[in-house]
C-alpha cells in the first residue's frame, strides 16, 4: 500500500540548520519520511541558490520560490507579509490540481496564512507546527521595555500578531505546540481547536558527549543573533553577569558564540570574552568550555539550543522562562538564576566544583536520552497526523 502524501511549507530553506526552528523542522520532516512521501517547499530571496544537502533522498519534489508583495497587506504583522509568495501559491494550484496531498504541514504561526488557501483547494488536513506563540512573545517583550515610545510599538505589533493568530489558527485541523505551556494558552483563547504537544527534541547520534576534563574554564552561550532575545540575553550575560564571575576568577573566560553577531555583540569582544561569530562545528566549541549559560527573559516555545548544551553533557545555568516547556529539575538536570548576581553565583560554583558539573551533565543528557529522541518524537507526530487520516 503507497503511502500517505504530506506537504511541507517552510519560510526558510531548511539547510544548513543553524536556527532552532529550522533544526526542529528539518528533523521532524526526516523522521515524518519513514511514515509518509514527503513534498517540501519554502521561500528564499534566492531560490535558484538553495543548498538542499540531504533533503533529496527524504523528499520527492523540492522547490524553493521568491517571496512577493501580496496585493491586499491589511493589518497582518510584517513577518506575515514577507513570508507571502505568490509563485509558491501557483506552483501549488497547479501540481495540486490532479492530486492533493493527504496532510499539509505549515511550519510556524506565519505561515498559517496559507491555510485558507489550502482550503480552498480541497485539502482536508491541515496541520501548523506553532514553534512559538507570537503574541505571548510579544507580550513578554513589551514587559521588558521601560521606554514609553517602545512600549507602544510593542503593544501594537501585540495586537496585530493577536488579531492575526487568532484568524489563521482556527483554519488548521490540528496546532502542534512544543510546549504545554503555549498548548494551554492556545486553549484558552482557542477551545475548540485541535492542539496537541509534541516536544522538540536531539538527535543523540549526531551530538556525542563534549565534557572534557582538561577543557578551559570557559563559559559558552550559543545564540543566532537574528533573535533579538538571544542578543539581550548575550548583552545582559556580558555586561551584568561576567563582571561579577571576573572578580571571583579572573581566569575565567566567555565565549558568546553563533550566526551573525550584531556589531553591537561584537563591540563585547576583549580580553576576556571572545565573540567568534558563525561557527559551523559547533561541537568543538563544547568541547572548549566547561559549563553552558542560556539567560532568556522572553519569547515563547522551546529552546532547541538548551537541548543540544544538554547533550553534550555540559553543565546548564539557565533562566526559568528559557527552560519552559522543558522537564529540567533545580540543582538536578541544570541550575536556575534570574539575576545577576545569582547567575554569577551559579556559573562560578560549577566552575569551582566538577563533581557538580559532573553530576548535572550527566542528568541533563540522560533526561535527553529519556523524553527528547527524535525517533520517538516522530512516532508521537506521525500518530497524532493518521488520526487525521
């Protein structure tokens, strides 16, 4: 018996993986093609460049297409707009037109847009992959801002994603959150949707254990710098935290590495904290430090990166919110802080004492191990999406 058809629609090429949107994609659709023939599309400034590495041999037809301007902008939030393509839209009339897929998979709340679209066509099994709430992002970030004129832009770009959220979502047959926390606040404005939680989750083959005794002591946060809560949370490390971890051990070093650090990020480079910039292995840069730090303070879904550090068998100090929808233990899989000086605090101890650093990388990979492999986490997919069946 043939398989099942799915469809996945990306707003980005899913290769190279260097965000942690793109990574939990790009494993979902490798796990989803042991259960389905798999169509991929996405959207690039320049289609006819995309490097698709080793999406042929799990996709039957790719193509990569231009976003463009739709005619009718309305009050949609910006990122809504870019992530528009009409040659994507044609391509998927006219292939559609003798066959649909069976599922239709769209990879993050933006692309919901396409939804009604899909509808439209006939499809009668649309799914979205919320990677992250945009409103509860958004509310969170206007909680930070102290400047009135900011604070406004915040509340307006709140209501749009809100608005828009709330229409596109209820076009899809089932939402897949990454967390419990984003499932229940979709419930509550939403109770008749269909949301289900299926976590992200690490490929263990592909992330041995980093710990090296004789590394450095060194302090590693990883962050793609075109997510603004990773570049307030490597300013706020640098600036609040590492000046109270130097006067303690002024042999200690930061390395704040990962994709296109704004110059505002390089600017921190000195003596003692190294900004790298994009690095492609980033298992060696593990393998350099002794302990993980992740302070992020808004934003929604799940942290891919906090994952992978736990993988590597690193010790993690994190932030409560940069943890949510994660099964992470106080003092047991990683420590929390919410301070600077208790961040510091955190960081020094497990600096000064290995049998901690130990015994907490040894947690975290083994709850990775447990409740975070993508084989299972495929299975829990590809279940969930033949009830739609």
């Amino acid at each position: 018996m043939q398989p099942a058809s799915l469809s996945i629609l990306t707003p980005t090429p899913l290769y190279p993986a260097h965000a942690g949107a793109k990574n939990h994609s790009l494993n979902a659709l490798r796990q989803l093609s042991d259960y389905y023939t798999v169509d991929s599309y996405c959207l690039a400034n320049q289609p006819q460049t995309v490097d698709w590495g080793p999406l042929p041999q799990w996709c039957r037809d790719l193509h990569a297409f231009a976003p463009s301007n739709p005619k009718h902008r309305g009050i949609d939030p910006p990122a809504v707009h870019l992530e528009f393509s009409q040659p994507m839209r044609d391509y998927l009339q006219q292939r559609w037109a003798t066959k649909l897929p069976d599922l239709l998979q769209l990879e993050g709340t933006t692309m919901a847009q396409y939804a009604p679209f899909a509808r439209h066509l006939g499809l009668k099994a649309i799914i979205c992959t919320v990677h992250q709430v945009g409103f509860v992002a958004q509310w969170r970030r206007l909680q930070r801002e102290k400047h009135w004129k900011l604070r406004a832009r915040r509340l307006a770009g709140l209501l749009s994603l809100w608005l828009y959220e709330q229409r596109a979502l209820r076009q899809c047959d089932l939402l897949v959150t990454l967390s419990e926390t984003d499932q229940r606040t979709l419930a509550r404005w939403q109770p008749k949707l269909n949301i289900v939680t299926v976590p992200a989750g690490v490929d263990l083959s592909q992330w041995p254990l980093c710990r090296q005794p004789q590394a450095p002591q060194q302090v590693l946060f990883v962050g793609n710098y075109f997510h603004p809560p990773n570049v307030e949370g490597a300013l706020w490390l640098a600036r609040e935290v590492w000046p109270l971890v130097q006067a303690q051990m002024p042999e200690a070093r930061l390395m704040l590495a990962g994709r296109s650090p704004t110059p505002e990020i390089q600017q921190l480079a000195s003596a003692t904290i190294q900004v790298p910039g994009t690095i492609d292995d980033l298992q060696a840069v593990y393998r350099q430090s002794r302990v993980v730090a992740a302070p992020i303070f808004w934003g929604s879904g799940v942290r891919i990166k906090i994952l992978e550090g736990l993988a590597t068998g690193l010790p993690l100090v994190t932030t409560s919110l940069a943890a949510e929808g994660l099964a992470l233990k106080h003092e047991t899989h990683a420590l929390f802080a919410e301070t600077p000086q208790s961040f510091a605090a955190a960081l020094v101890r497990i600096l000064r004492t290995p049998r901690l650093a130990e015994q907490l990388g040894d947690a975290g990979r083994q709850l990775i191990a447990q409740d975070y492999d993508w084989q299972a986490i495929g299975r829990q997919l590809a279940q969930h999406y033949q009830r739609l069946l």
